[in-house]
C-alpha cells in the first residue's frame, strides 16, 4: 500500500480532530446549560409553591380572626388574660420544670394580692 492511499483517511481523521475541537466544548458548555435550567425550573416550582402558601396565609390573615390569634401566639408568644403558656425544654426532667408565664395583667394581680 502507498501513502496515496493512506491520504483520505488520515485527512478523514484530521477533520474529525479538528471538529472534535470546535465541537466538544460547544456540547460541554450545552450540557452544563441544561443542568444550570433544569436546576433553575426546580427552583422555580419551589418558590411558585412558597408564594401560593403565603398568599393564603395572608388570605387567612385578612380575613380570619383565628389566623391573627394563632400567629400572635405561635410567633410572638401572647396569650389571653389568665392564661398560662408552658415552654417544654424537652429532656425529661422532675416534675413541675415547666416554666409557666401568665399574662401581665395576671402578674399585677397576683403581686397584689400577695400578703
């Protein structure tokens, strides 16, 4: 066999190089592109959910005398007069560890009906 021969493989393999070299990093930078979307569509739905559950919170709270109750208590601890709260620490410990807190107003009656 002659070099003549050889010619249009070796240029075959040549030009496959080079559009190995101009296309790879064109498919990496596409592929990595589809995971940063794919990513970002998870995201997406996520934050849609959020914002339907804080639509209805605040739906809740426009309009639901209960919800504005269960916020105050849930996130800034108030409670109705004469009521006591009790915060668990939750490690078993003797009994009566419970920390109990009245209202204000019960404090002040309480002090003044103390001896």
């Amino acid at each position: 066999m002659s070099f003549k021969e050889y010619v249009p493989a070796i240029l075959l393999i040549v030009v496959g190089c080079v559009a190995l070299y101009f296309i790879l990093p064109a498919y990496t930078n596409y592929r990595q592109t589809r995971v940063t979307v794919h990513e970002l569509t998870e995201t997406l739905a996520q934050q849609e959910l959020e914002i339907q559950k804080l639509r209805k919170e605040l739906t809740a709270l426009r309009t639901d005398y209960r919800a504005i109750e269960r916020v105050a208590r849930e996130k800034f601890g108030l409670c109705r007069e004469g009521e006591r709260i009790y915060h668990f620490d939750g490690n078993p410990g003797p009994a009566g560890a419970a920390a109990a807190f009245e209202s204000p107003k019960a404090q002040e009656r309480a002090k003044s009906m103390a001896p």
